[in-house]
C-alpha cells in the first residue's frame, strides 16, 4: 500500500521510559511506532540491560536495536537530587510514565503518584511489575520466567511424560508488554473524558494467565486440570507435528470439522470420518493415535512441498515448521513487510520486525532502531529549558 504522508496517530503524546529489559520498554516501543515521543531514561553508568542481552555485532547489542527503536534517549539518576528534580521537570511535559522498579522504589526517591499527580496531574504512571504493587510477594524480585511458572503455561507445555517446559524467549514479558500499550491506551481514553491522569498497576503474572484461556472456569465448575499432550489437543484431532519424506516438518490443525473431514480425505482414510466418534473434536482427541497414524503415515511419504500443494488444493489446514531462515524469505511475510529494513548508522541496513499492525489511513513507522546510551542527552534538557551551567552541574554531581 502507499502512503501520503500524515499524522501519526499518537504524535504528540510524550511517554518516558524508566523501565528495563522487556515488559515496560516494549510497551513504550509499540506506543512509538505509531508516533509517541518516547524518552528512554537509563542510569548514567548501568544502561538497560537489554544493550547486552543476547548476540551482538562489533559491540553492539543487537536486541537493543529493536527494543530501543524509535526512542530518543537519555541519561538521568533518579536518585541524585539534581536527577530528581530534572525528572519532575520532564514529567511535567509528559503524558505516561513507563516504571519497573520494584514496588517502593521511587517512592523512595520521592518521587511516588502523590509527587507526580502534584506536578502533572494529567499523567498515567504505570507500573510494570512481576507480581503488582501489593500482595504478598509485591516485593520480591521476578521476571517473566516465573510467570509462565506461575500461570500455569509450564505445567501444560510439552511431553505428558516429560518435564514441564519454559519458553525459550520472553514470552510472558512480550504477553504483558502488548498487555501494559493496551492498558495506556485505556488510561488515556479515560483521560480524554476526566481531564485526570491516574496508575496502572500491571503485574507481569497476570497476563499469560488471561491467553491460557478458561482453565480457572474448568477447575471451579468441574474440577478439571489441563494436563500435559504435547503437540496434541484435548478439543480436536488431528493436530500434530508431523515428518516430511525430505527430514523437514509441518503443522496440521483441524479445529473445524469439516477441515477434519477434507483432511482424511486427502489422506485415503475417508472411512474414518463414518465413525461415531469423529462427529466431534473431543471424541476425535480421544482417538489422536488412529488419526495421527493415517495422517502421519500420508505425509512421511511425501516432501514438504508436495504436502503443502496437497492440503492448499483439499483447502485443508497446514503450515511449514519453519525457523528464523524460512519467516525470512517466506513469501507471505515478504507480503506483509512483516519482516522489513531499517537503515541504522551503527550498522547499516538491519532487518527487524515491523510495525506490529497496519493502519489504513496513519500507518506507524519505525523511525530509528536503537541508539547509542545517553545519544539525546543534551538535545532533550536544552529542550527542557536547562542552561549549560544546569547541565555542567548534573554531570558534577553525577546525575547524568
């Protein structure tokens, strides 16, 4: 689609981001793609920890360049007095702050809701936690790990007779990450009509909780506990992974009962779908053996390619088991843009995720990636109105 240029929707909403590693900073990400000011407010001499996670290239910390994307960035100790009353200065211009310290922290600093509200009280704080602001475990430390931990993701994922398994990537911070850009948005909405700001309290546990579906409703009305199946599903069969004759993957899903009909089709075992029990998902899970046999025997004779052809034309439900060098070259992403280029000064030009969604009439962008620790100091407390004798004594007193 082309564009003519416009307003991106959230121009002119300012948001400061004091949050580290995921949850909160993705959050102001998904907020500045679509045309948020967003100021990454990192500790002068301990930077977000994200610049060093994971690989990087000629020194640079590569998942910083997504995350930090579209931010402007600066340095401040919230801790030093010069650094705090420079902060409350910003946050008078701001419209959302963006925290994860632990519960207490800036309170600690003086610089809780009743300072904040005192000096802008149009802002939404919003505070990103692993457990939230009270409760028994409010102050403990915690990431995302323990979430999916907690909520009951580990103990449904993998092998029924295998360990419990962990996500290998951030799974619950990215869940409370699009979780904590809804919660802005509300908060905003509810300011359009009140004039005031106010806290949004998220805790990082809750959200994966909310994507597991109805298991809370299962146990109190019935009793029931999910349990592990693997690739299986207890509401529908076939649904698997299954092995191609050319040593790759690919995905089945039937969730529809006519898929499921157009499947065994496909495979030569029309027979099956007379049975009593393939008239519903459940009952087909319950006969996963029968139906993984005939569909996996079907596709371990054929390559990937001729599987894919076959189940486009019986329009039946299949997908590639693919890893990072398929999505690349893969042609309904290159479609999409899903995975696009962004030219960076660092390194040049650097593929990245897009845009998490299209809008048909003002588009969000990705600006800039990630920029170097501390890069907008200056420009932004000169925008503030500091004097270069300001900015002398905050970097003597070690504040930026």
């Amino acid at each position: 689609m082309t564009h003519t240029p416009t307003t991106p929707p959230l121009s002119g909403l300012r948001v400061l981001d004091l949050a580290t590693l995921f949850a909160g900073p993705l959050a102001a990400t998904l907020l500045g793609d679509f045309g948020a000011e967003v100021v990454k407010i990192e500790h002068p001499a301990k930077p977000d920890p994200s610049r060093g996670h994971g690989p990087s290239k000629d020194g640079i910390g590569l998942w910083w360049k997504l995350l930090g994307r579209n931010k402007r960035t600066i340095t401040l100790d919230l801790s030093k007095p010069g650094g705090r009353a420079t902060f409350l200065r910003l946050a008078e211009t701001a419209d959302v702050v963006i925290e994860n310290f632990r519960p207490g922290t800036l309170e600690k600093w003086d610089l809780g809701w009743p300072e904040l509200q005192a000096v802008n009280p149009r802002l939404v704080l919003t505070r990103v936690t692993a457990f939230g602001q009270f409760g028994p475990y409010s102050r403990r430390p915690g990431f995302g790990t323990l979430a999916e931990a907690m909520s009951g993701f580990a103990a449904i994922t993998g092998e029924p007779d295998a360990p419990p398994v962990l996500p290998p990537f951030g799974l619950a911070d990215s869940i409370a990450g699009l979780a904590t850009a809804y919660a802005v948005m509300t908060a905003l909405a509810a300011r359009d009509r009140t004039g005031a700001g106010q806290v949004v309290d998220m805790a990082i546990i809750e959200p994966i909780l909310t994507v597991l579906g109805p298991q809370p409703t299962w146990y109190d009305q019935l009793g029931h506990v999910q349990e592990r199946t693997g690739n299986r599903s207890a509401n529908n069969a076939p649904r698997n992974t299954y092995r191609t004759a050319d040593g790759t993957w690919v995905a089945v899903s039937t969730s529809a009962q006519s898929i499921a009909e157009r499947v065994m089709r496909l495979v030569g075992r029309p027979e099956l779908i007379d049975e009593p029990w393939f008239a519903t998902g459940a009952q087909r899970a319950a006969h996963s053996d029968v139906l993984d046999a005939a569909v996996g025997s079907w596709i371990a004779e054929r390559t990937r390619d001729e599987v894919l052809a076959a189940f486009e034309k019986a329009e039946a439900a299949v997908a590639p088991i693919q890893d990072v060098r398929d999505v690349m070259v893969d042609p309904q992403y290159q479609a999409l843009d899903t995975v696009t280029t962004v030219d960076d000064p660092d390194l040049g030009p650097l593929r990245m995720q897009n845009v998490l969604f299209r809008l048909s009439e003002t588009p969000g962008a990705i600006r800039w990636a990630g920029r170097a620790h501390g890069a907008d100091t200056d420009e932004i407390l000169t925008e503030l109105g500091l004097t270069r004798g300001e900015l002398a004594a905050l970097r003597a007193e070690g504040a930026v």
